[in-house]
C-alpha cells in the first residue's frame, strides 16, 4: 500500500519563485505538487497572499496570466479550513505577516513540513521550540528528499 503523500505548506515568496521561474529548480518544485509527490495545503489566508502577490504591478503580469499561473497550483492544493477559534499560537514576533500565515497554517493543519528560503524562517526553528512534527526545510533540501 502505497503511503499518503506528505502534507506540505510551501511560503508564497517560494510559491511564486516557483511559478515564474524557469529554473529547473523551480520546474522541479511545480512537479511535486502537480504529479503528487506532496500534498500542498492552502487557506483563505495564503491563497490571498498569492493572488495579491502575483498581482503586484511590478511583476506587470495580465489577469490572464495571473490566472495562468495560480491553476498551476491551487487545483492541486487542498483547501484548509481554519477553525473559528483555533488555540492560541505561540506569537511569531520578527516574521514577516505572510511567513507568518504559513507557518501558522502549517501548525494548524499539522503539515509535516514547511517549505521555505526565508532566513527569517530559518532563524525563528533555531531560537524557538516548534512543534514536532511539522519540520522546516530549505526548498533544495525539499526536492532532494523527493
């Protein structure tokens, strides 16, 4: 019997690296959620940050692209309910608000992992006790795991 893929939050700077590169490592990460090789979570909170994200006027994409490149990921996300009143979290002070909402997200929907290259991230595993089993990898530890 073959196992569950692993439950995965992604953070939106890595989302959308991942969704406007053509990086072969950037195809990499498209393909692990696409051929379910993990199983993405999303919630109201992060699919807002994306769409706001993409639709930043720097990045001059058209609301067709924009939609182009959200179907490249949120077919394949599954959707998480936050729960009305949820218990509180330990507070995440020197995050920025959408690392935040993913590492939030990740606490409450028990992902096994978040997957990010912040090192705001990175520093807040190090200092603060998080929750086994929700695990912090890099994007290139990601892939090479897969």
């Amino acid at each position: 019997m073959a196992s569950a893929a692993p439950r995965v939050v992604f953070d939106t700077a890595l989302l959308l690296r991942s969704l406007l590169a053509g990086s072969s490592a950037a195809q990499a990460l498209r393909q692990s959620w696409q051929d379910a090789a993990c199983q993405p979570l999303v919630d109201a909170d992060a699919a807002r940050g994306l769409m706001l994200a993409l639709g930043a006027p720097s990045l001059g994409l058209s609301a067709a692209q924009q939609q182009e490149l959200l179907a490249d990921f949120l077919p394949y996300a599954q959707v998480i309910q936050r729960p009305e009143k949820s218990q509180p979290l330990r507070p995440q002070r020197g995050l920025p608000l959408l690392q935040r909402q993913a590492l939030t997200l990740a606490r409450q929907a028990r992902a096994r992992w978040l997957v990010s290259d912040s090192p705001a991230l990175k520093l807040y595993f190090e200092r603060h006790r998080v929750a086994r089993p929700l695990e912090l990898l890099s994007s290139e530890k990601f892939l090479a795991g897969l």
